[in-house]
C-alpha cells in the first residue's frame, strides 16, 4: 500500500478532529507565550496539555495557579476543573497529541548569538515522540530559516515526512504583556507552513481560536515578519534615543518636540526615549537578525547600530543622574537613592533584560545606596544582595537624597512623590501632568 492514501487519510482525521474540537492540543514551554496560547486554544474549545521542563510551573498550571499577570486565577483554574487544561514534564505524552506548539525561549549568549539550547531540546523531544498525522506550530521568535534549517531536520530523524505524514509551520507571536485590550485570540495570526499543505491545516486550526489569521507562502516569510516588527520598534526607539541625547545638549525639550510631531496625521509615529529597551524581543531580535545575515556575508549595520544604541541607554542614565546629582550639590557615591520601578515596561510584573535593573545595578556599582519600590517585584536578587520593594509614604519618600522614576507604573502617586521628594529625577516624562517643580527633572 502507497503512503500517498494513509498520508491522505491522517490528514482528513486531522481536519475532522479541529473542526469537532476532540483534537488534543500541546503547548510545549508554559511561559510569558505558552500560558496566554494555552488558555486561548483551551477557550477555543479543545483540551490542552502543557508540558514543561521547569516542575514547579507544571505543578501551579496542574494546580490552576497562574504565575502570568495575563492570566487570571480563576480563568486557569476555571479550565483545569473542567479537565480542558492539564500540565506534564513527561513528554511522551507528545505521542497521545495530534497538535504542538512549541513556545521555548530563544534568548542571545554573552556574545549576542542564538542560544537555540531550549529549541533544539524541545523539538528532540517531539521528535522522539512523533506520530502520523501530527501538527508541529513553531512559535518561538527566531532567524529566518530556524523552521526548515533546523526544526524540520531534527523532527525528519523519526523517519516521518513532513506535508504528507505530519505537517510544520512557523506562526510568530504577538503577545504584548499588560495589554488587556490585545489577547492572543483578536491579534491577527501570521502563519508560513513548510508545504501549502501545512500551511493549509495550521491556518484551519489557528482559525478556530484567532480571529484573523494571515497565510504566507512560507516560514521564512513569517520568521522575518517578527523580526521586521520588532527591529522596526528598536531602530525607531534608538532614533529617538539618539535624538534625546542631543536635545539635551541643545536644550531643547525632546518631548515637547515629540508631542508637535505627533500632530502629524501621515508619515509620523510616535516613538519614546527612555533608559532603555527590555523583555524578550526589542534586545534580542536585531541580533538574530544581524547572525543570520553574516552567514549570507550581509552586514547589517544600521541595525546593528541602533541595537547599540539602545543597549547603551542605561550607562548614559546614570551618567545623567550623576550630572544631576552633582549639579544639586551631591555625589552618587554614598547617595541614598530610591528607584521607582524595575520591570521592563509598566503595569506587568517581568524583569526580562529590564534596563531599570541594568540601571540600578550600575548604581550600586558606583557604590550608591540603591533602594527600590515595585509592587510587581516584590523581592529581587542586584549585584549579589538580595532587596525588597520599598512601601512609599511620604516620610520614607522624604529619607531618602534623590528618587528615581525608572517605570511608570499606574500604582506610582506622583503628585505624593513630587511633594515629598528632595530630588526626582524622571526618566519617563511621567510627571508631565504635575505642577513644575524645581525639585522634578527630566533626564
């Protein structure tokens, strides 16, 4: 008998199974991605199994304990009662599975390189395990060509070809923590299988769960279309960055500047300076970018530059911070600093690539006494010492020299903290709406 038929059959049992929803979904990495991708496929009405290395996430998914802000308690709880969610470290039950989403980090080494570590382990696995008529998304952000340069070869090892007798396809995420307007079910869903085929069955399967899902002609398309995304962000933030570095000089106010720009109803979007990038993607996915595209004897170097740019923006805050100290009458060495916000956006509790933690560790090792307040951290190991997040009252704003706004987090009473404050020092233009105060900076 030809495989052409099986091949033909497992994939009709497939469709029959999506469209029914008695297809048993894996999410392969219970992270800042899996979880919000977990809970939106088991929404769509399918049975979802997380599987994970780390066991004391399997056990809190297993438990319905949410350990991501995006995910409420009893949204996760609510699914594991109803036995819609489960959670694993034993990936054999891959074999039990008819589709995977593998959402492992891909972060960069000390060198700015893919680390591919949790890739290549994840995608062994499954591989071991693989079994006719599977469906393998791969979501996790990466250079063009991981899919079928990488991904495809491993899972090929179990003697299965793909398009015919299991299918692969790369769907990039757009998860944008602390957003409760953009979940993973109303961001449209671009997908790049690696045979029409596989793009054909991921597209019905991410159609049942995602509102709008974009078909492209293959993974590369859809890889680079992450990176496109998020390198646009970098180069643009680093614009601005560079440009508030020189406004400082020519005493101009760069938001102001930023602001009258933003009238502007074509051609113009808005970006903003900061102390630097965090989380996942915008400190990680130029450099992606940049690797892969030496391996074609490509430099990109205007790339390359604004990622330098950004990743610079926490040395050049604290030499601002000195200056300011030092214009009010006051050395860093021996300060008593108190930082306001340490995770790498607002209003979420991740600390991924934070620049407000590089910032605070440069502090320290300028041999400032650094205190922090973040109700998001509570507790948080910088340069070897362990600290706690700091209850702000008006008498514990007013001991300490200067404060530092590195977060603008919604829980932050600017108005009590400008009022009580000897120095602030704002680095996120947060204290815009406030009466001027000569005791308020900007950096």
């Amino acid at each position: 008998m030809s495989k052409e038929p099986t091949a033909m059959g497992t994939t009709a049992s497939l469709e029959n199974k999506i469209t029914d929803r008695s297809a048993r979904v894996g999410i392969i990495g219970l992270g800042y991605v899996g979880m919000p991708t977990m809970i939106a496929v088991a929404d769509g009405g399918f049975s979802v199994t997380g599987i994970d290395v780390d066991r004391d996430r399997v056990y809190k998914v297993a438990s319905g304990e949410s350990y991501i802000a995006d995910v409420p308690n009893d949204v996760l709880s609510g699914f594991v009662k109803d036995g819609k969610i489960s959670a694993t470290v034993d990936f054999t039950v891959v074999r039990e599975l008819d589709i995977l989403i593998v959402c492992v980090p891909t972060p960069i080494n000390k060198h700015k390189e893919p680390d591919l570590f949790a890739v290549e382990a994840a995608i062994g696995q499954v591989a071991s395990n693989l079994s006719p008529g599977q469906l393998i998304i791969f979501q996790s952000t990466t250079f063009p060509g991981t899919t079928e340069e990488l991904v495809l070869p491993i899972l090929q090892k179990s003697g299965l070809q793909v398009g015919s007798e299991f299918h692969l396809a790369f769907a990039l995420e757009r998860i944008d923590p602390g957003n409760p307007e953009l979940q993973v079910n109303n961001v449209p869903k671009v997908v790049g299988g690696v045979t029409s085929e596989c793009t054909r069955i991921s597209s019905l399967f991410l159609s049942t769960f995602i509102r709008d899902v974009v078909p492209v002609s293959s993974p590369k398309i859809a890889e680079m279309t992450k990176l496109l995304e998020n390198t646009f962000r970098s180069v643009n933030i680093a614009l601005v960055n560079e440009l508030s570095m020189v406004c400082q000089r020519m005493d101009i106010d760069i938001w102001e500047v930023i602001d009258a720009a933003s009238t502007k109803p074509m051609g113009f979007m808005p970006f903003y300076p900061g102390p630097g990038v965090g989380g996942h993607c915008i400190p990680v996915d130029p450099f992606y970018l940049s690797w892969k595209a030496r391996e074609h004897d490509f430099y990109v170097n205007f790339i390359e530059l604004a990622a330098r740019i950004n990743d610079n923006m926490p040395y050049h805050t604290v030499t601002r911070i000195v200056d300011i100290l030092s214009s009010n009458g006051l050395a860093l060495k021996g300060a008593n600093i108190l930082v306001l916000g340490l995770t790498f956006k607002e209003n979420i509790s991740d600390t991924r690539n934070s620049p407000a933690i590089k910032v605070m560790e440069l502090l320290i090792e300028r041999n400032a006494a650094v205190s922090y307040s973040d109700y998001n951290v509570p507790s948080i190991e910088i340069s070897g010492t362990s600290s706690s997040s700091v209850d702000l009252s008006p008498e514990i704003i007013k001991s300490f020299d200067a404060v530092i706004l590195l977060v603008a987090h919604k829980e932050f009473d600017l108005s009590m903290v400008a009022e009580n404050a000897k120095l602030l020092i704002d680095t996120k233009n947060a204290a815009k709406g406030l009466k001027p105060q000569s005791n308020i900076i900007r950096v």
